[in-house]
C-alpha cells in the first residue's frame, strides 16, 4: 500500500466499494473485541489467537484485546454494528451473535455482522458429583422423572447455551428439572462439586479440574462420536472414555457450541479472505493444537459457504427449543 | 511434604535474580496503574498478560502478582492525597485517609495506610500457607444461599453503624442498588432499566460512578470553597515515617480484627472492596472514646487497609484451589493461567507444586518489595500537595476523565463521570453519605443473583437461609450486626429519659 496519511486511511475504511485491491493488510492497530469478560472461554480463545498472529509474525501490526461482555455479549455485537464497515475490528464470539438477537430486544442483527470463520468446537457433557447414584444419563433422567420440577441443574446464565441444552434433554425425554444460572462454567462446576446442584453441562475445560480431583464424574458427551484420545484424567479414565449421549440412550446426536470469528458488516471481501488466510495458519500452528488439547475442543475449521450452512441449520433447530420453551422475543 | 517444607522449595523458586526484578518491575507498574483511578488492577494486569507468553508459567504469575500487590498500594496513594480513590478495594481508606492528610499529616496517613496494607498481606499469606489444603474444601461449602448470606453480613455490617440519618442512608443504598441493576439480569436474561441507551446494555461501571462521584464531586466542591486545593502541604522527613511505624503496635486488636475479615472475605467470595467496607465499619462500632471517625481516625485507615490487602491475597487461594476467582483481578489472572495451559482446581497444588508454592513463597518477598519501594516514594507522593490548585486541579480532570475512558473505552462513560460527578456534589452538600450507594454498587448485582438463585432452589421459600448451620450463623451473625448497635442506642435513650419521668 502507497497510502500511509492517517487521514487517507480513515477515508478508505469507510469506502467499501473501492475497486478490488488483490491484497488487502491493515493498515491501522487491529482491535479484537470479545463478547465476553476477562478470563472467560471467549477471552483465552481470543487471546491464544492474539499470541499466535503475534509470535508466528503471521499479522505484523499491533493487536489490542478489547473485552465487550456486557449484556451476555451484546455489547460487543452493538459495537461492531457502531462500526460497520471498518476493517480493523474483529470480533470474537460463540454462537451468541446469531442466538442472542432471537431471546431479547437488542438493537443489533445477526446480519450486522459477517462470518469470518468457525475455528473450533466446544463439547458439552453432562456431569454428576462423584459420588452420585447415578451412572448413565438415563439414571439422571429417570431421578428427575420420579421428582419432576426438584432436582436442581446447574448452568451458566439464562437463556444461554446451558440452559437451551437443558431445555431440549427437557424436550426429548419429558424429564423436568429445575434449572439454576449462575454466572460462568468454573462457578457451576463448583457448585456442583459441593453438591449445591445435581448435574450440570460444563464444557470440558469447565470442568477439568474438579475431574481431576475426583470430585465430579462425567456421564455422556453430546457428539455424534467420542472425544479424541487423550491422557488419562482420573481414575484412569481420559475424554475417550466418556460414552456419547446416544449410546446411553438419550436421543440428542449433538449439541456443539462453536468457537467464532467475525467482522462488521459491509467490511471489503478481500479483508474478510485476509482474516480467513490469517487463521487458517494459526490453527496449522502447534500452539494451536496445545490449546485444543488443554481445553478438550476438537479443532473444526469452518468458512464461506459450509460456515454459512452450519450456521443457519444451528440457528434454525435452536430456535425451535426457544419457541417450544416460550423464550422467543415475537 | 508438609506445607513448611513445600514452601521452604517454593523460596528456592522464588529467590532468583530474575524473579526479584520481575517483582520490582511488577510493584512499580502496579503503582502507576494503582495511582491511576479507572485503570485499576484487572486492567493493568490484562494488558500485561500477552507481554507474559514468552515466560514460563512461575515467572508469569510472579508478575502479574506483583503488580497486583502495587496497584493495591497504589490504589491507596490517590484515595488519601486526592479523595480519588485508585481501586474500587480502597475507597473506604477515603474516608479516613482523606481528613488526615487535609489536616497536615499526609505522611502520617501514607506510612499507615502501606504499613497496614503490608502486614495484611503477610497474615493473608501466612493463612494461605497454613491452610491451602483446608480452605478449597471450606469453599465447596458454599452455595447460593451462604453467598447471600455473606453479601448480607457486608451490607448489615456497614448499615449497622449508620452515622449519617438512616433515611438518608436508605436513600443512598437504595440509588446503588438502582444503578446497579442496570444492564442485563443474568438469571433471567431480561435486559433492564436502559431505555433503549445501547451503552447501558453493560450496567453502569462500578469505577466510573466512584471517579465521578469522588473524584469530580470532591473538585467542584473544592471550586466552591474558594479555589484553594483542601490538602495541605507537609513536611516530609523520614522522622515522621519511623514514628508512625512505631505508634502501629497501638492498634494491634484492629489490625488482627481487620487481617481476619480479610481473611473471611478473600477465601469466601466476597472480595476486598467488600472486605475493607467491612472491616471499617466494624473498625467504627467498636470504637468507643476518640474522636469521631471520618475525621482523620488512624484505625479508619488500618482496618480498611489491612483487609483490603489481606483479602487480595486470599482471593489467590480460591481462584487456584477452585478456579473461583473472588476479586476482578484474580478473575484475570485466571483467565492468564488457562493461556498458560494450567487449569485451577483442587489438583493444581499437588500436579504443580513448583507453581503454586513458588508463587505463595513470592508474595511473602514481593510484599516486603512493595512496602519498601512505596515508603521510599512516600515524599515524593506527599510532595503531591505542595503543588497549588491552579495546576493539580485540571490535571485531576484529566486524570477522571481519563481514568473513566480507560474502564471500557467508551466515551459514554465521559458522560456518566460527569452526572455522577454532580450527584456526588449534591449528596456531599446535602449530607447524603456516599458509602452506603457505592457498597450496594459493588455487591448489590452478586446478592441479587445468589438471593434468585436461592429462591429458585427452595422454590421460593425463606428458610433455605436458615437451613444449615453455616448459612444460619452466618445470617444470625448478619442480623445481629444490623440491629444490635440501633437497640444499644435506644436501650441508652431510654434510660437516660427514666430519671427525667
């Protein structure tokens, strides 16, 4: 690029129909803003990017983190809607961006903003304290039939994917169980721990530690297959061990929430495919399938028209449980 | 291995050349982030966590840590010098800190408020040590009920000693809960009280509703008072130092009393700025004869002091033992160890004892640092006063507006220190007392949410706050706070009247 006037440059971010340069590459500090607090899931994901397009010299400007959570991560949807067009954002979120906008008033919509890519998958279990009675989900199931409306399931936030997950087991099986937000994995995988609650559907990494300490016990994963291989965690027992839902009988092939990167809307093809480019060699990079395997994700790289795919058929049977459940905004 | 022993290997760690500088570079840029009202601890140590990738997981949290313990120390500075208080913990030192350095005895007031600031962070460390088995599983204990019940004893505890008229006190509770129950509810997911305002969608920023109220409320105060900056300008000398530090063995009681409230609310959630609200107003119940706190008291600097620090450094035992951060900053530290490829949790002390005792045995030596690298800057601090209004005063604009920026980089914020600066006039003028609406500021939300959540458990029914004799206590305890001082005084009245009847 010629042009190296700050105002110039300014002028240009906004022109979106300039005559299609073959390279696009920033021209400004990148700013990664994520839908979530500091130290949630959104944030290591944004922040082991950051690291890698930092160390591997694959984005060679500065990248500041910045985190938008508020409003279950509204708040970063709305500021890239604030700033449409503008190249230089880069906003990091799960499946919220398209979910969010069906279960509350919010002044932005999914199509503010334009899919980049879909870098990984983070499974959900179901776990127990670990010395609870029960020893495949159909146990827990049968518990909740035999006490509808008692027994207490742990989540992080409302109407979120936790509860969601919780509301279609609901839907499938006709159990009923009594469902408790609290405000993130780490503090419900506690809470179950303590026994404060009776099950809860953390994410792997939510539940890690407790895992490894004997206190929780995991039941079943939502994936269509099992879990990569992996070291043993407790017991003797690795990922690879836990059993799909559908082998135990309960009859949900899979419940994934993937990890996303997007831009503002009207923001130049050839940056989309800059960005694109730019991840496809962070998840080629070791540090990247470090992260996978210390969170216990399994590595997925979506974009263009298979992102667009997933993303409308997540979309469309998650709204179906939001209008069985009455939680859809029209 | 015993904990003496694991801690004994966790010097061999921390005692490195490289380890020592790292704690220097952490405290100093603690303090600078500290002095700095708005850019608090959890910004600061977020903006150095990618800075930290290239270093080994020990050195990281040696780091970050230390920069913890200085933006602490920091925070401390401006609330005593300026009313401004750097770090949500230390508002409460405000109060006291404030008067005593206007009265000439800045020095006096600094050297408190470090030393204090030290030795809770050795008895919280020394808990740590003793207890880092113990405690994660005294943690599990707690479920929504018990952390209601702990956000009720803080609110009891500071309502109980209500100085000001309790309508006005209510009034000011209430405008705090009312602030902050803006944004979205996390148990029902209802978005409330933004009037369409998309920048309320996050809530109203706890530090940017202090900078205003204190930091501008305090300035306009000052214009109206006639141009001249309130404090007033000390002699600095080392004399004055060494004396204070020798008087501190005087208020050994507050300083135990205010180490174990700390100590309380760092391994139960319940967080330093609650923990110094607390102990202060414990601090003032307890107090019988002298004169009145909110003058210049310097038990109103150790008790807040004391626990803010010693509950910061308890808040590290939850977040490893359990990956339950109970302050904003270990929440960001958290977030750094899992980049780091460490997962909190019961099994973190015993897969990685290099780690955890490395970093414990490098809060013993890098609270030792901070104490003395903050005495060494106290004249330069202090010097702070000396400088006339005319010039302080923009900068301390500047410093605001800055400041509340810098929370979350939205210049609605700009806004919101400015109304709030007005309120925090109006109340000041009008002897509303503002602790009461930045306390229920603070915990207001985290009640809120453990008290639906407690509800939704017991469907609907009170008595789950009674239903365990922990949660009980607690509660009773809680009760006992907020009645007992108010029935005291009536019982007082009453029979002073009898003789007249």
């Amino acid at each position: 690029m010629t042009l190296r006037n700050i105002g110039t440059v300014a002028a240009l971010a906004l022109l979106t129909a300039l005559p299609a340069a073959a390279e696009w590459a920033p021209e400004r500090p990148l700013e990664f803003v994520v839908a979530s607090g500091a130290g949630g899931g959104t944030d290591n994901f944004a922040r082991t990017i950051q690291s890698i397009l930092t160390k591997d010299k694959i984005i060679d400007r500065p990248m500041v983190v910045l985190n938008k959570g508020g409003g279950s991560g509204a708040e970063a949807f709305l500021y890239a809607k604030q700033n449409a067009g503008d190249p230089h954002k880069v906003i990091f979120g799960t499946n919220n961006v398209y979910l969010l906008p069906h279960i509350a008033k919010l002044a932005y919509k999914a199509e503010d903003l334009q899919p980049v890519a879909a870098l990984a998958m983070d499974e959900f279990l179901i776990w127990v304290k670990a010395d609870a009675p029960y020893q495949t989900a159909g146990d827990l199931i049968e518990a909740a039939k035999a006490e509808p409306g008692k027994l207490p399931f742990g989540g992080s936030q409302s109407k979120d994917t936790d509860e969601t997950l919780v509301a279609l087991i609901e839907q499938t099986t006709g159990a009923d169980f009594k469902y408790v937000p609290f405000n993130g994995g780490g503090e419900v995988g506690v809470q179950l721990a303590g026994g404060h609650v009776v099950a809860n559907v953390n994410n792997p990494n939510e539940n890690l530690g407790q895992w490894q300490a004997g206190a929780v016990r995991p039941l079943c994963v939502f994936a269509p297959q099992r879990m990569a291989e992996s070291e043993p965690i407790h017991d003797g027992k690795g990922w690879h061990d836990i059993p799909t839902c559908k082998e135990q009988g309960l009859e949900i092939e899979s419940y994934q929430m993937p990890r996303t990167v997007w831009v503002p809307a009207g923001v130049p093809e050839e940056a989309v495919a800059f960005y694109r480019d730019a991840l496809k060699q962070v998840t080629d990079s070791q540090e990247w399938k470090d992260y996978l395997g210390k969170t216990s994700q399994t590595g997925a790289f979506l974009t263009g028209e298979e992102l667009q795919t997933f993303i409308a058929n997540s979309e469309a049977k998650t709204v179906e449980v939001f209008k069985a459940e009455g939680w859809s905004g029209e | 291995m015993g904990n003496f022993d694991l801690l004994i290997h966790g010097f061999g760690i921390a005692i490195t050349p490289m380890h020592l500088m790292l704690m220097v570079v952490g405290v100093l840029l603690g303090l600078v982030v500290g002095v700095l009202p708005g850019l608090g601890a959890p910004n600061g140590v977020s903006l150095l966590i990618p800075l930290t990738f290239t270093l080994d997981p020990t050195s990281a949290i040696i780091l970050l840590s230390s920069m913890y313990w200085g933006a602490l120390f920091g925070g401390s500075t401006t609330s005593i010098l300026f009313n401004i208080p750097g770090e949500p913990s230390s508002v409460a030192t405000t109060f006291d800190g404030y008067p005593m350095a206007r009265a000439g005895q800045s020095t006096r007031a600094l050297t408190l408020a470090f030393m204090s600031a030290g030795i809770g962070a050795l008895l919280g460390v020394i808990v740590i040590t003793l207890l880092a088995g113990w405690a994660s599983n005294f943690a599990l204990r707690f479920g929504a009920p018990e952390y209601f019940a702990v956000y009720f004893l803080a609110f009891a505890a500071f309502i109980g000693m209500g100085s000001a008229a309790p309508v006005k006190t209510v009034v000011s509770l209430a405008t705090g809960l009312l602030l902050a129950s803006v944004g979205m509810d996390n148990v029902t997911g209802e978005v409330r009280l933004t009037f369409g305002f998309s920048d309320l969608l996050g809530g109203i920023s706890f530090l940017v509703v202090v900078i205003g109220l204190f930091g501008i409320g305090e300035l306009l105060a000052t214009v109206q008072e006639g141009l001249s900056f309130r404090g007033v300008s000390s002699r600095i000398d080392l004399r004055d130092v060494l004396r204070t530090i020798a008087e501190l063995p005087r208020y050994w009681a507050t300083s135990v009393r205010s180490g174990l409230v700390g100590i309380w609310m760092g391994i139960t959630p319940g967080g330093p700025t609650a923990a110094s609200f607390m102990s202060y107003g414990i601090a003032r119940q307890s107090s019988r004869k002298g004169k009145p706190f909110g003058t210049g008291r310097p038990e109103g600097i150790i008790a807040p002091e004391t626990a803010d620090h010693s509950a910061g450094t308890c808040a590290m035992l939850p977040m490893l033992a359990l990956g339950v951060p109970s302050s904003a900053t270990a929440a960001v530290m958290m977030g750094g160890l899992m980049i780091w490829g460490l997962t909190p949790g019961p099994m973190l002390f015993a897969t990685k004892p290099d780690f955890v005792w490395g970093l414990i045995a490098s809060m013993y030596i890098s609270n030792v640092v901070g104490v003395i690298l903050v005495l060494l800057t106290v004249p330069m601090f202090a010097a702070l006063l000396r400088i006339p209004f005319a010039i302080i005063g923009p900068m301390i604009v500047a410093i605001c507006f800055v400041g509340g920026y810098t929370v979350s980089s939205a210049s609605f914020d700009l806004w919101l220190v400015l109304v709030f600066g007005l309120v925090g006039y109006l109340f000041t003028r009008l002897d509303y007392p503002l602790a009461p609406l930045v306390l229920s500021m603070v915990l207001g939300h985290k009640a809120e949410n453990a008290f639906h959540q407690s509800m939704i458990l017991s469907d609907g029914s009170l008595s789950v706050f009674f239903s365990n004799p922990l949660v009980g206590s607690i509660m009773t305890l809680a009760l006992a706070l907020l009645i007992l001082p108010k029935l005291l005084h009536l019982g007082g009245r009453l029979r002073r009247r009898q003789p007249v009847e």
